[in-house]
C-alpha cells in the first residue's frame, strides 16, 4: 500500500492507495493453464472411457451379437461395470435353437468377472460367476431329425413341454435355412459358477419348480462337446411335474457330480448317463405311483394303480 499526507487548515489527512501488482508472467500462466487441463483430463477421461465402455454393453454388443436371432438371441435390461471388468447385469435372458433343440435360460440378477475382448470373437469367458433367479427350460425340435441311431427324438405335444419366448415348435422359420453355417460355435468357458434361487428347469415333458442351488466348472462348445466339472447341486424343497401332473413332492437333493466330454447330439437322451459320475442322495414325496405305468408301457403285464409314501435313497451313478 502507498500512503500520502496532506496537511490543510491545521488538519492532517493521510491518503493510502493500493500500490499495482506486477505484470504476471506470460510463462508462468501457460504452466498454470496446463497444469489444470491436466488434471481435469486425468480425471475425466477414465469416466469417459468408463461411460463408453456401459454404452457398448448396453446398446452395441447387444446389436453385435444378435446379427441370428432365429439361432441365438441374448439380452439384459440393464448391465453396469465399474472397472472395465466386474460386470453386474440385471433381467439377462438367452435363447438359442440347433438343429434338433431348442432352449432358453433366464437369471434375475447376475455377478461375474469377465474378459470384454473375447465376446467380440465369439467366446463368452468369465469366473466368480453369482447368479439369482435362475429358470431353464428345454424342448426338443418337433422337426428334429432320428438321432445317429435312428432313435426318432418324442413327438412334441403342444401345452406339455416347456413354452419358449420367441420360439414356435417346430419354427416358423428354420435358422439352417436362412443363414450360413457359423463360422464357429460360441465357446463358452466359466469358472466358478454360483446359481442361486433356482426356480424353474423344465426339460421337455419334466418340469421341476421349487429351489435349488448349484456350483459347477463349465466348458461348453455348441455342437461339439460339454464338460462340467467340479459340480454340486441341491434341492432345498420343490416339485416335479410329468406332462402337468405331479410326479414328487417335498423333493430335497444333494449331489456331486462331473459330466465330461458329452456330444449334445450323439449322447442326447439316456445316452448321457454314459458320461456322468454322480453321488446323489435323495428324499422325496411320492403322491401316486400310478404314473409309472407311463413307463410300463412295454410291459403290460406290470402296472401301478395307486401308491403313496415317502422315497430315501441314495444313488452312486
């Protein structure tokens, strides 16, 4: 600060004036200017990069995927990743059909790691996989072709077997009719898989509701092979159904097992029992025995009116 004094009819003023900063210099403003960019473009484009990348899981991996719908078509309500690669998905649903099947799986809510690159070239890898609400539902082709041994697939019945959002069975229209074969089949590599809440797997005439659990190792190659490894799975309480009509009640399961090296479409059938290894310790409900004369239908000298009880029993496959 300047001061100044001025004396005038015996009065004493003292006058103060701030005194003029000087001039910035023209180097030191620009370091300060970059300074700040820097920072601001440190912290935003890892949020760039990470809006980005919620995009394309959101709005183009989805397009990049079901290029086939009629073969395979996947979806999510909403998926949400924070590091680029724990991914969080909400509503997810899956639906393929091959040549002599059809499926659908669909999960509540799913936890996984996962590698983003791969699913660009068709291979879906993932571990610590936590899944809740799960429901499966498999139905053969009613246009399948006999299998490798001549064995003609069962006629499908429509209202008996598992209905599949977007499928009519046989299909309105042929997936091998209207694409090319694929290039190649998703791989599918998942380590450490959780399912929780189980609610539903309906496979063709079976249908089991209730819950369940299970832990397994999946290497899947559509068309080629199916391994699981390392599996447990367990039935907390449920019932299943034959064609509509309650077969076991009050069911509660405990397993291990491994299935290795299946073919879906030469093992398909009773033929995958030739694959399994299986420790299984069962506790069920039976409310009439008299559906076991569908079974009987080769012996007509057996049959079952009627029965009821309860069924323990532990099995070694």
């Amino acid at each position: 600060m300047e001061k100044r004094t001025l004396a005038k009819d015996g009065l004493v003023f003292v006058l103060t004036a701030p005194v003029p900063s000087p001039p910035k210099s023209p180097r030191r403003s620009r370091l300060l200017r970059f300074v700040v960019a820097f920072c601001l473009l440190a912290v935003l484009t890892p949020v760039a990069v990470l809006v980005g990348v919620n995009v394309f899981l959101n709005v183009s991996l989805p397009l990049i995927i079901n290029r086939q719908p009629e073969r395979m078509k996947m979806g999510w309500t909403w998926a949400w990743t924070w590091d680029l690669h724990h991914v969080d998905v909400s509503g997810y649903t899956l639906r393929v059909q091959g040549p002599v099947d059809q499926w659908w799986l669909s999960l509540d809510r799913a936890k996984l790691a996962v590698d983003l690159k791969p699913l660009l070239e068709r291979r879906f890898q993932a571990d610590d996989v936590v899944t809740w609400g799960v429901s499966l539902r498999y139905r053969a082709r009613a246009d399948a072709p006999p299998s490798a041994d001549g064995v003609p697939y069962a006629p499908y019945v429509e209202g008996r077997t598992a209905p599949i959002p977007g499928l009519s069975n046989p299909p309105d229209t042929r997936p091998e009719d209207i694409y090319p074969p694929p290039e190649a089949p998703w791989l599918i590599a998942i380590d450490d898989a959780q399912l929780d809440e189980i609610r539903e797997v309906w496979l063709g005439d079976y249908r089991f509701f209730g819950d369940a659990s299970a832990r397994a190792d999946v290497i899947v190659m559509p068309d080629a092979s199916l391994d699981i490894s390392d599996a447990e799975f367990a039935i907390h309480g449920g019932e299943v159904q034959y064609e509509g009509v309650p077969l076991i009640g009050d069911l509660m399961v405990e397993s291990a097992f491994t299935l290795e090296g299946v073919d879906p479409v030469h093992d398909a059938g009773a033929a995958i029992f030739g694959h399994l290894d299986a420790l299984l310790e069962v506790r069920a409900r039976v409310d009439d025995l008299a559906i076991m004369d569908q079974f009987l239908g080769e012996s007509p000298w057996v049959g079952v009116e009627s029965g009821y009880g309860e069924l323990a029993s532990v099995l070694d496959i």
